[in-house]
C-alpha cells in the first residue's frame, strides 16, 4: 500500500485487494500489471531502476504478490515460489545444514514426507515424527542442541489434526528452534501464525490462496526481517521462482480469499452434518466438530473451521474408494482449495509416498475439498455416493 496508508490498521479484505497492489503509476491501471521480462535496463553500471535487473532475483508482479502475502500474514517478509515444495526446500536448506534435526509432524502432507525422506535426508538433514497436537510429545522428540525446527501443519493433512501454535511456539524457543507453520489448510484468512510466536510461514498457493484450479505456486512469510533477508538470498540462489503470469493469477486469487472462505466454511459444515448422521461413516474429522481432541485449541486460534473434511468409511477401504468413483459434482483428484469440490482417497493418492512409513494414512480415510457450489447439490451428491 502507499505511504501514506502504512501506519493506518486495515482489515483483511482490504489488505487483499491493496496490500502491494497500489494502481500502476504509469497508466492508472487499477490491478498491477503482468511484467513479463526477464532483464531491465539498468541507469548505468549498477544503477538499477526500482531495484530490478533480473527477474529471477526480483520482478514487480512477484513483488506485489510476495508483499500482499507479507501483509495479509502480519510478517516482516514474504516469498513468492514455483510451488509449495519449493518454498519448503529453500527454507530448509537456508535454516538447516547438514547434520541438523527436525521435528516434522506425524501425520504431515505426503509431498512434505517425501521431501524429507526421500531428499533432504539424503543432504544428511535428519527427522523425528512426533505429534504436533501434543506438546510434550514435540518436546521429547527434540534433540538438544540439533533441533533446528519444529515443523507444523494445523489442520494437518489428511487427518486434520490441530496443533497449539502458541505453545508450540514456546517448546521451539526452549530449544533454540524456529517454528514453522504451514497455513495452507486454513489460509491466513482464518488463522495468523506469526501473531502466536511462529517464526516462519508456509503456504502452498496452489490451494486457497490461488483458489481456482489454474496456477501452482508457494510462499513463504517471515516474522523476522533478516531471516527474511536470508531466504531471499537463498530464494534468488536457488532460483525456483514464480513467474509473473503465476504471481498475477494468485494475486487474482486473493482478492477473493476472505469470501470464498466464508463460503467454503459454511458448506463444509453442511457436508459434516450429513456425514455424522450416516451409516456408511465410520468417523468424522473435522476442527469444528465438539468431540475433535482439537476443537477448543482450533476456537481459540482460528476465525472458522475451513473447507477440509475427512471420514472414514465403515466398509473399509474398498468402500472408500468406490465413495470417491461415484461422486458427481465432487470431482475425483488431487490438490484442495479451489471454487469447485474435490474428492480423493488419500491412501492410494496424495499420501502414497507415506505408505509403510510412521505416517501412513488410515485405508478407509476419504478426503474433500468442500468447494463453494450450492450446498444442497453438495450434500445430494455426495449422499448418494455413499448410498
């Protein structure tokens, strides 16, 4: 935003439509423009216009978006990356070196798994599952001296657990650690982890922020300007950026994410009432539901309950999977957060690569994407999925 606006307090929906995105000076226009260039013409050896030379180290539609996501997050810095898993290598491999631990969360996002697992525990970055909801657990899992970050995702993925971001906070700092949160399941519209002591957030914009199904892209937020200094050092090193046309769509995105929510909160609860009163059900895993182990921690620190649902299917994972074939309008595929519903079974999908691991989902477990279509045709079609 100008200026002239900084120091004035503004609420969420106006930062997401202003936040960075101030009308182009040159043409008035009012949404700032797609910069596709690579290279910009410098006002003499090293005098850079606006800062830009290069846009891998920096590109202006980039920088509206890295500046909104900043904003909306309440942090010093943010990042704008090729993708979620993107954002997540760079903070690691800026925070970590080899021979570092981290605390991961037991029931973490497959991709996540994967890149710990399969990557990073190759660079000789090791890791202990241990589950974020409990804080004692977290504390046991860290070893003194080694432990670098604890990392959390509340809601997690699939399984929608909840962790106490505040507390969390505090285990990490006793041991000289940073807490890392990925926010993607709630989105910074429901819920601000910065503002509760973590150090660093993670977002895969693909899902809500992105919001429509068309563009795939990460970002990180820093609460603290020079670490965030850092992860641009890195960032710019690395090079896994986001294009311009990517950083216009979720910008796009954006300016929506406060009522798309809404939306996406109230049908999810419709579809959770269906779902606790059918037999074909076997659980219901959702934040806003009394009886979740995470339900008061989730009232306490988020605006809503999101747009995630999961339950398991009482005939066992063939019954899962034939819910998932029969769906209509729930389409069948991977990823969340878009305007239209999904519909996956986790096992066999997004946490394939968690398979025979200590995060291994349960095989009857299905996951949705409650997208914002009406709500009834929602709750029809997925009532006569499960028959």
């Amino acid at each position: 935003m100008s200026d002239a606006n900084v120091n004035i307090p503004h609420g969420f929906e106006t930062l997401a439509i202003h936040a960075g995105q101030e009308p182009d000076p040159l043409t008035g226009a009012v949404v700032p423009p797609i910069y596709q260039v690579s290279t910009y013409k410098q006002d003499g050896v090293g005098g850079l216009r606006g800062g830009y030379e290069y846009s891998r180290s920096a590109n202006p539609t980039r920088t509206a978006l890295e500046e909104c996501v900043a904003a909306l997050e309440a942090g010093a810095r943010g990042l704008a990356f090729a993708s979620g898993l993107a954002a997540e290598d760079c903070l690691l491999r800026t925070v970590c070196t080899p021979g570092d631990h981290v605390v991961i969360p037991n029931d973490a996002y497959g991709g996540t798994f994967r890149l710990f697992a399969k990557v990073l525990d190759r660079w000789g970055l090791e890791w202990t599952p241990a589950q974020s909801g409990d804080a004692d657990a977290v504390r046991r899992a860290i070893r003194p001296g080694r432990t670098k970050v604890v990392w959390c995702e509340t809601p997690s993925n699939p399984l929608l657990g909840v962790a106490d971001i505040e507390q969390l906070a505090g285990v990490a700092r006793e041991a000289g650690a940073l807490l890392v949160v990925d926010n993607t399941f709630a989105s910074p519209y429901l819920q601000q982890p910065l503002t509760l002591g973590a150090d660093v957030i993670v977002h895969s914009t693909t899902k809500y922020m992105g919001g429509h199904s068309d563009v795939v892209g990460g970002a990180l937020v820093a609460a603290d300007a020079e670490l965030g200094e850092q992860l641009a050092y890195h960032q710019n090193a690395m090079g896994a950026v986001a294009g311009p046309f990517d950083a216009w769509l979720t910008l796009r995105g954006i300016r929506t994410l406060g009522v798309r929510m809404d939306r996406h909160c109230a049908n999810a609860e419709k579809i959770v009432e269906l779902l606790r009163g059918h037999k074909a059900v076997a659980e219901v895993l959702y934040p806003g539901l009394p009886g979740h182990p995470g339900h008061d921690v989730a009232v306490k620190q988020m605006k809503a309950f999101g747009g995630m649902v999961s339950f398991r299917v009482a005939g066992g994972e063939n019954a899962a999977v034939e819910v998932c074939n029969r769906t209509k309008l729930f389409t069948l595929g991977e990823s969340l957060g878009g305007v239209e519903s999904l519909i996956e079974h986790p096992g066999r999908m997004t946490h394939a690569s968690a398979a025979g691991s200590p995060l291994e989902v349960p095989a009857d477990l299905v996951r949705l994407s409650v997208g914002i279509e009406t709500a009834e045709d929602l709750v029809a079609d997925l009532e006569r999925a499960l028959g």
